[in-house]
C-alpha cells in the first residue's frame, strides 16, 4: 500500500489506516480474538497506520494493539493515541500534570516508552488559543514522551487554529462524502504548512457502506443508538451530525455511484485519499473481511471527474444543508 509522510514528524502511515474505536467499546460488543484478527487482517493488507485512544474501553483497544504488536515484532506500524477524555471537559483540566499522567497510562497500556504520535481528543475550543497547552505538549516531546503531536477536532475553525501552531504534527478531522467543508479551508492550510491530515468517521458511522435502512436497528451499547441527538458526545461524530433517515437516502444514491467492482464503502475511501492534502483515512472494522475491504481500496483506480462531480452534486443537494452551519 502507498505510504505519505506524515506531516512535520517525518514518520511515514499508509493511505488507508485502522481506526480502532470499534475494538473498544461503542459499536456493540467485539471479543478480543476477533479484535486481534481485525488488527491482523489489515496489517497484512499493508496498513501501517493505527488509530486509538485512552478512552477506548478505558484503555482496551490500546491494550489490544500493545497485545498485537508484542506477537509482530516484524511489523513497524505508526499508533496514534489521544488524550483529553478523561476528566470534565473544562480548559483548566488541560496542563501539564494531567498529561504526564495520562501519558503514562497510554505507555503502560500500549506497552512503550515513548508515544509516536499523541492527539488532543476535541478539547474544548477555548484549549486551542492556549500558548501553555503546546507548551505543555512540547515539553512531552523533550522528556521523550512522545515523539510527536496533534490534534483531533470537531470543527473547521479548530483545525485552522491548530494548523497555525508551529509544532503540530497532524490534525484528525471528520472528512467523508457527507462532510465537505473541510475541503475548501483546512485541507488546503495543512499542506502549506505540512500538517498531516487523518480522515476520520470516513463511511459516516457506516452510512456510506449503503447497507441500512430506515428501519435498521443498532445494539443499545452501540453510539448509532446512543448519540444520535448528541446525547453522549458531539453529534457530529454520529452519522457526520446527518439526520438518519436523510442519511439512508442519500447514501442508497451514493451507492449507485460505486464503480464496478468496486462496494460504496470503497467508493468513500476511495474519494477521500484523492482530496489533496489528505495524509491517511481511519476506517474502523469488525471483522477481518471488513478491515481487508478498507484496505483494498487503495488499490482501486482513481475516480473518473464524472464520479467526483456526481458525489459533490450529491453533497450539495442532500447534506450541505445540515452540516456545514454547525462543523
């Protein structure tokens, strides 16, 4: 699989990513066998990009990486880890003694001394006009702690701010066929400034992959039950922030537009890592079929301009409306 640097850290992650919140928790229940051959699985299909964070399961999809990669020592894969969503979500949680802290919990969970690259799991936005937050996280970076950082955020503004800071490494942004704005400012700032962009909620909590209906039914521990309204955490991270039922359809016509041999869901991924200025995508996965499928979709030719037009018609009509006021 094709590798891009990974912005000003110099380190190298696949096109095509794993994110890793499914092998934790908040997508029904995954056993920890069937976690470790999703990470298997998609290691063999070439990726060298993992995705996870403290909070997942309180801690256990960045111990099942830790378990993983102990039985691969032949494989070298880039883990990104974030930080931030343990305590109250208030600016004044955010200093330098609750990271050590939680830096050291991420090390002794994923089993290093030092982090490869380490995000701000969408602060509160007050965190990213603070000068004594990056100092924090450079400091992590002398006492080789980490070796890199970034941030997660919800917002295009957010990005725009975090992009300005001269030591950010990466930023994670929702960007998918569903979420457009990203496009026009922030992907186009981070490649003049060399930040590496990770592509995240790529299929739109799996609305892209064209297989649910109006009357599909996701498990009570399952955020596409949870947090449709926003109740748990920020509704965007559901379905992109899209009204279910408009989601349904607009993705039953997305899907027609997938090339042939090609599923919807590798339509999606396949339209995010032509964006320009995009470093890596993150698609989660249940099984190994499905990780193996992500995978695969770098391997597909580039979408014609006709796709690329009708997926942008798509937006505009069905989406924009809903999304682009908020995010």
């Amino acid at each position: 699989m094709d590798e891009r640097v990974f912005g000003r850290s110099g380190q190298q992650a696949s096109v095509i990513g794993l994110g890793t919140w499914q092998l934790g928790a908040d997508w029904g229940d995954v056993s920890d066998q069937d976690a470790l051959a999703v990470l298997e699985a998609a290691a063999e299909s070439g990726v060298t990009f993992f995705d996870t964070a403290d909070v997942y399961g309180d801690g256990r999809s960045e111990q099942t990486i830790a378990t993983f990669l102990r039985g691969r020592p032949d494989l070298h894969v880039l883990v990104a880890t974030k930080m931030g969503r343990r305590v109250d979500q208030i600016p004044e949680n955010y200093v330098l003694d609750n990271f050590r802290a939680w830096n050291d919990r991420s090390r002794r969970n994923l089993g290093v001394d030092r982090l490869d690259l380490v995000q701000l799991h969408c602060p509160p936005t007050p965190v990213y006009s603070s000068d004594e937050v990056f100092d924090a996280l450079d400091t992590l970076v002398e006492e080789e702690r980490i070796a890199a950082y970034g941030v997660s955020v919800e917002t295009c503004e957010e990005a725009l701010a975090a992009i300005a800071r001269p030591h950010v490494a990466s930023v994670q942004i929702i960007l998918n066929a569903f979420r457009m704005k990203p496009l026009r400012q922030v992907l186009p700032a981070a490649q003049e400034a060399g930040v590496a962009v990770i592509a995240r909620v790529p299929l739109a909590s799996g609305l892209l992959s064209g297989k649910y209906t109006k009357d599909t039914v996701f498990a009570a521990d399952d955020h596409r039950t949870f947090n449709r309204h926003g109740e748990s955490f920020d509704q965007g991270e559901t379905f992109s922030g899209v009204d279910f039922a408009t989601g349904v359809e607009a993705a039953a016509e997305f899907s027609a537009l997938a090339p042939e041999g090609a599923t919807p869901a590798q339509l999606a991924l396949r339209w995010i890592i032509q964006q320009p200025g995009v470093t890596t995508v993150i698609p989660g996965a249940r099984s190994p079929e499905q990780a193996r499928a992500n995978a695969a979709a770098a391997k597909l030719p580039e979408l014609s301009q006709k796709t690329l037009d009708a997926v942008e018609d798509l937006y505009e009509r069905r989406i924009k409306e809903q999304v682009e006021g908020r995010w």
